[in-house]
C-alpha cells in the first residue's frame, strides 16, 4: 500500500496556514524547554483562549455548562484540560494524550565541586540517552531552585545571545585509541557527563585571607573556583549552596528551534518528542468548534522513565480531575466516572520512528514511518513479541480510518522498526487500563531522543488537522 506525500495534497491557502502553524510550534519548543516551562506556556495560552482553572470553580461551586472550556494542573508539570459537549460525561470522551517530558541530564542533589582548574555541577541523565551525543555542545540551564522559606528561584542560563553557555567535555582525539575501541554505550560513562561552570578563582585581598582564617574558612582559598562561582549565585540568586538540595535544575541543548533544508521544509529542535504532540494535541483542542462529546487533552510528565509518580500518567491526576468535573457537573458517581472512561476514545499521542535511509537496515519498510507522508499510527507498540504494549481493536482503526478519509486526512500506519531489532513504549497501555479504546498517533521523528530531533513541517500541520478530525467526531 502506498502512502501519499503529504506537501502535494495542499494547495496555497494550505500551505500558508502550515507555515503559521509551524511558526507558533517552533515558539511553543523554544519557550518550553523542561515540562514547567511547557505548563507555563501552554497555560498562558488557553486562559487568553478562555480556559478556566477546575479548583477555582471548585471553590466557587460554579457548574460548567457546554462548551466551557476548563483546565487542571498538577505540581506544575503535567495538566488536563476539558471542553463540555453536549452529551452527558458518562456517555465518555475523546480524549488526546501526550507527554511533554523529554531526554536530558539532571543535577544532582548535591553537585558543586572543584577538579582540576574546573567547576562542575555533577549530574544524573533523564530518559533514553546515547550520552555520547551530550558531550562538546553548548547547554543551557533550566529550572527551579526552592529555598527553604518558599521562595522559588527560576532559571534559564544559556538561551539568549548574551547569555553564557556550559558544556560538558570530550576527550581529545589524539589520545582517544583507548576510548574508540569501547562499544558506544561506554565510550562515555554516565558519572562522566558532568557540566563545566566555570574556571575562574575568587580573588581574594589580603584581609579577606585574614579574616577568612580567623573564621576558619581555609577551604574558600582552597576551592577558589568552586567559591566564586557561590559567590555569582548568591549575588545573582540569593542562592547558597544548600539550595542545590531543593532544586530542579534541567541540562538541555542551548539555542533555538531552528528551519531545516534548503526548502525550510523540516524542523530541527530539541525535545520534539513528545512536545510536537503535545502541541498539536493542545492547538486541535483550541481550534475545535462544539462537540457532541467532552474533549479532553491530557499532557504528562515522566513518560520517558516509565510514567511513574505523581505527575506521571500512572498517577490518579487524571481519574481525579475527571471526578472532580463530573462532581461538579452533578454527574459524580464511581460508576460513572468509570463509565466516562471505559467509553472514551483515545488518541495516544506519541512520537514514530522515522525512516532513515542511512540506517536502513534497521526498518522494514511496509511497515515503516516515512517523512513528509503524514501523520502516524501504531496499532502497537512494545518489544519483541509485542511485549508491554496497548494492541489498538480492528473496529476502533475501522472507525479512525473513516473519519480520516471522509476528510482527506494523510496518514500511514507504522512499527517502531523491525521485529526483535529493539523497541519502546509510550502512555496508551496505562490508559487502555480503564477499557477504553486507545492507538498511538503522532509525527514520525528523525534522530529520536538526541540534543536535535527533525521533523517534518508537513507531519505536524497533518497531524494537527487529524486531531482536529478526531476531536470533532462523535466516537464509537
């Protein structure tokens, strides 16, 4: 079965509205660099479009009628957002679901120190990382730093053109016959993925020695880097050493999104999986008129270490807020809540593998997701025989198919390359868990989970225009 490309199915007006739309998805990956930053975002976004926070009407006791438009955040990392149908909740909702954590490196909880003419910050990486690819590029700071009062301190060190930038080191070439000969997974370890801060000493005069003896201080001559470093944090941060314990310091490629190709056909950025998802999951639900059913976005963190914890998508953040809803909508009861969600359709909205012609061997390309054909979907995910995957029904695939075509939609069906040559997961199984229909469905991504991922400007309009086909159905 071919597939069509999807540039040659538009025509001018299309072309200039999937310019439009890659113009604010480019903005979106460039202001959201960690999942806060993308809750930030996407939040500022739908409250100028109208969105209501669900505890603020909680707390007013105020009923949402239809086609009211409401949102839940939790612990600033993950968010659920709601427009009322027509139809009753229990009668189930679309739902669309991504994940807006991406790979990275972490500091530690305690990570300053001073070797060699250098300050580090020592790390811990996030996710599926080929941490060779981390090493001799510019990186960039992201995060928070919570002081013991409550205070909350925001970074973001490396973005702007004035801004300095960190790295982490490689080992010359030239003495590297050792490091070459082992296998990738080794040739950088993870204890070796540490930041370079900075290499300037504090400047000590002869009475700060002095005083610095008299209060037995030694080790600030000692450790003169480290100490200046300190010293920039407290003056730029009010922040002391101790605060590293209660931070969340994100290490993420420095700079911005950028056009790819002569043709500026492609988009190169960090963190598109899954935020191209989560992007054209969240315009979709701002575009979408009125529905017969309450559409749902759900974008969630942890994904890419298991979707475990509170903000991950095995939490109850989400059978929560649609309780909470429910309540308020005079609905509540357990078996509705579980009726809502058993009848629910899902688009699982996740990253695909695409095909790479320089490691073709690893695709097997009927089943492939190519580039530039449009949107993707996985009727499973998982491992070797499929293990730890959501198997999507033939009738649900039936019914997505028919409301694709009656609207011209392009899209291919795709595994995550040959059988047996790896795998990977994304959050469908979790939510198939209440019994409701569930597929993977996203944009199919070169060089999946490194500092830059590549997309196609065509997969991201079509897959937009698929979710807003999805969002506006009635469901089965």
């Amino acid at each position: 079965m071919e597939r069509k490309v999807t540039w040659e199915t538009y025509d001018a007006a299309q072309l200039e509205k999937l310019e439009s739309l890659n113009r604010e998805y480019r903005d979106f990956l460039d202001n959201g660099k960690t999942e806060r930053e993308c809750i930030d975002t996407i939040v500022n976004t739908i409250e100028a479009e109208g969105y209501q926070e669900l505890e603020g009407l909680i707390r007013d006791g105020k009923k949402p009628q239809k086609g009211d438009k409401v949102y839940s955040v939790c612990m600033n990392k993950s968010i659920a957002m709601f427009q009322i149908g027509e139809k009753p909740m229990a009668e189930g909702m679309n739902i669309l679901g991504a994940h807006i954590d991406s790979p990275r490196i972490d500091v530690k909880q305690n990570p300053l120190y001073e070797e060699g003419g250098f300050a580090y910050l020592d790390t811990h990486y996030y996710g599926g990382v080929k941490k060779y690819q981390w090493v001799a590029l510019p990186l960039a700071l992201h995060g928070v730093v919570v002081k013991k009062d409550g205070t909350t301190i925001e970074m973001n060190i490396g973005e702007n053109d004035d801004d300095p930038v960190f790295f982490i080191s490689d080992l010359l070439v030239h003495l590297a016959a050792e490091q070459m000969e082992k296998k990738a997974s080794k040739v950088i370890e993870g204890e070796a993925l540490d930041l370079i801060i900075g290499s300037k000493p504090i400047v000590l005069t002869g009475e700060e020695k002095e005083e610095d003896k008299k209060e037995g201080k030694e080790e600030k001559a000692k450790e003169a880097i480290k100490a200046g470093i300190l010293d920039i944090l407290k003056a730029s941060y009010d922040m002391e050493e101790e605060d590293f314990l209660s931070a969340e310091l994100e290490i993420v490629p420095a700079g911005k999104t950028r056009e790819v190709g002569f043709d500026r056909s492609m988009i190169l950025g960090y963190g598109q999986d899954d935020r191209v998802c989560a992007f054209t999951s969240m315009r979709a639900m701002l575009d979408v008129g009125a529905t017969e059913k309450t559409l749902c976005c759900i974008l969630v963190d942890k994904e890419e270490i298991g979707s475990v914890g509170a903000t991950g998508m095995q939490s109850r953040f989400f059978e929560n807020a649609v309780a909470e809803l429910m309540n308020l909508m005079g609905e509540y009861s357990e078996l509705n809540v579980r009726r809502c969600l058993a009848r629910s359709c899902m688009l699982s909205s996740d990253v695909s593998a695409g095909f790479d012609p320089a490691y073709a061997s690893c695709f097997e390309k009927k089943n492939a997701a190519f580039v530039g054909k449009g949107m993707v979907f996985n009727k499973f995910t998982g491992s070797r025989g499929k293990g730890g995957s959501n198997d999507a029904n033939a009738e649900y695939i039936a019914y997505l198919r028919r409301i694709l075509d009656e609207k011209g939609i392009v899209y291919q069906t795709a595994e995550l390359g040959k059988v047996d040559v790896g795998g990977g997961g994304t959050i469908a199984y979790i939510l198939a868990e209440y019994g409701m229909n569930v597929i993977d469905s996203g944009v199919a991504v070169l060089n999946m989970h490194a500092p830059w991922e590549a997309t196609s400007k065509a997969d991201v309009y079509e897959t937009y225009r698929g979710y807003m086909v999805f969002a506006e159905g009635a469901g089965m």
